[in-house]
C-alpha cells in the first residue's frame, strides 16, 4: 500500500454516505436503485479525490524536499545580486550599520556570510559580531544566507555546525533567510566515504530546515570533467532532490585568461550543470575571485550568464576583493537579468 493512500481510503470508506450506500438507501433519495450506479461513481470519485490529496501532501512533505512554500522563499533568497563574507574577513562586522548602508548602495539582495568552516576552532566564528551584522542587513531589507564548509572528515562535528545554521538567533531575535554548504572540500580522500557524507548531511539538514531554503555551493560540472579524480561520481541527482538551489563556484580569475576562456568555461558549466540537475531548480552563478580577474574575463562572465539565461542569482566571490569594475559588471546583470 502506498504511503499517503491507504488512510485515505480507510477514511473514506467509513462515511456516513458510504455507510449509506452498504446498508440500503431510502425511496427518493440519490442511493434508490435507480441512481446507484451514478451515486457509486460520485463515491468513488470523491474516494480518489481523497487519495491523490493524501498522496501530493504526502510528496510535497517527504524529507529534503521542498515544499511549495520554500520553493517560492529559495526563488526569493537566492536570487538576484549577491555578494560573499568569509570567516576571514570577520572585521566588516566592527560597523554593521555602515556595512549595511554600502550593500544597499550597490543594490546587494542577498548577502552569504559563512558562520564557519571544518578548521574553524567554533561552531560559529564571532557570533556577537555576526548577529549585529545580520540585524544590521535586515533594516536594510538586506537578505542573509549563512553557509558552512564541512571537511567530510568529521561527519559528527559537520552536522552540528551545520545545525548551528537553523539555531542561530541575533540580538533582535532574527534568524538566516536562507542556509548553505559549500561542499567542495576534497579533504577526504575516500570518495565514495565523502560522497555518502555530502549526501546525508544535505538530507539530514534539508529535512530539518522546514521552511528556510537550503543551497548546495558546489564545484562547476566543467571543473570535473578537467580534473577526473577530484570526484568521480559526483551526485548531482541526490543532492538535487534535497536542496533548493545550487550555487557553482565557477572561479576563472587566474586559471582562465582573456575573454575567450573565461566565457568557455562558465558556458559549459552551467549547461552541463543543468543538464546534470534539471531545469527547474534555482541556480545562483558565483564568480570569482574577483580581483584576479580583468576587466575583460568580468564582462565575459558576464556575457556566459547572460547567453546561458538559466540563473538567477549571480555574485563575485567576495566582498573584500570585488573592485569598482567588479560592481560594475554586476550591476549589468541585475540590470538585464533583474
């Protein structure tokens, strides 16, 4: 028996109208023999109607699985112009109010702040400055998606910092509007250890995210194919069906030079990204780093995201190291893209 139909059915079969129907219908009314064979279709149509109720709220609830509401929040979230705060670069919290202030001038939708990574030596790297900053963004109708980096070594010590993300409170009481985990780490050199890991840990999380929508930041399906040993296997496909977005880290700036290479490389990734997850899940397109690339590999990245026309969120990793020509080309984007 399916999970979801069988109640349903038990349910429905108890009615009084269906008790009606077994045990034998009063003279005139809709049971009389002359329209029981229309009253049995009216009841089991209603039965049916029950059960595909019961079966889509049963889908939409599975673990790590979005529900509408969160589809629509990650669509929100993750959208946009973006830009990137690590855990080295904690001194932007000393004035959260001028931080705020400058984001707003650049048009910045949504800032990712990472609260932690595997080397960190706490769960949450300054979570006073943090909680100021994250208030401070939010007057300013600013979004924040927290991330962490998990090594895949520790699996234990991964989860709970990744819980930490949907714990996280600030001073006025406000939270994440969205979480992340930037996977990349290669750390662990058993693939298949690592894989099960990335796996569980986004199922786990997006299970208990309930509505805040959760991102996988991951490597380029480009940068794969040129490095064959780096993860074989990767698994696209799982994390697609526990996360809200993707977030591929389509770094250029000194691997890549000129225009021609740098549009090559984010081209192919995002069409062999979605390719690889399908054409409904949202993608936010990260560049980087941004003041390792010219001004003409910055209008390339640029052009790819806008001839491939899939994303819609897009950003320069990071904040620190983005240049006036930087904002720039990203105020391109959110120009054309919206």
């Amino acid at each position: 028996m399916r999970p979801g139909v069988g109640p349903a059915f038990a349910g429905a079969s108890s009615s009084p109208r269906t008790a009606r129907l077994r045990l034998g219908p009063a003279h005139g009314s809709i049971t009389h023999a002359a329209y029981a064979p229309i009253a049995v279709r009216l009841a089991l149509l209603a039965i049916l109607v029950a059960a595909l109720t019961a079966g889509i709220a049963f889908v939409e609830s599975t673990p790590g699985r979005a529900a509408p509401a969160r589809a629509t929040a990650a669509a929100d979230v993750f959208q946009g112009l973006g830009t990137w705060i690590d855990v080295y670069d904690t001194a932007v919290y000393a004035a959260p109010n001028a931080l705020a202030a400058r984001l707003a001038t650049r048009g910045v939708r949504t800032a990712w702040i990472e609260t932690a990574n595997d080397r960190s030596k706490t769960d949450v790297v300054d979570p006073a400055g943090l909680g100021r900053t994250v208030d401070a963004l939010h007057a300013r109708g600013i979004r924040v998606v927290g991330w962490y980096l998990p090594g895949h070594d520790n699996h234990a010590r991964d989860l709970r910092r990744a819980r930490t993300l949907l714990s996280f409170r600030t001073p006025q009481g406000g939270g994440f509007d969205g979480i992340a985990f930037d996977v990349e780490s290669l750390r662990n050199k058993n693939v298949r250890q690592r894989t099960a890991r990335v796996v569980d840990l986004l199922t786990r999380l997006g299970a208990e995210a309930g509505s805040t929508p959760v991102a996988a930041i991951t490597y380029p399906p480009r940068a794969f194919e040129r490095h064959l040993t780096w993860w074989p296997g990767f698994p696209w496909t799982q994390i697609a069906a526990q996360v809200d977005a993707f977030v591929p880290m389509l770094y250029t700036g000194g691997g890549f030079n000129g225009y021609d290479e740098t549009y090559g490389y984010v081209a192919r990734s995002l069409r062999l990204l979605r390719a690889a997850v399908g054409p409904d899940i949202a993608v936010h397109a990260a560049g980087g780093v941004a003041n390792r690339m010219t001004s003409d590999e910055l209008r390339a990245f640029d052009d790819a995201v806008l001839d491939d026309g899939t994303a819609t969120g897009w950003s320069l990793y990071d904040l620190q190291t983005t240049t006036p020509v930087g904002w720039a080309t990203m105020a391109r984007l959110s120009s054309s893209l919206g």
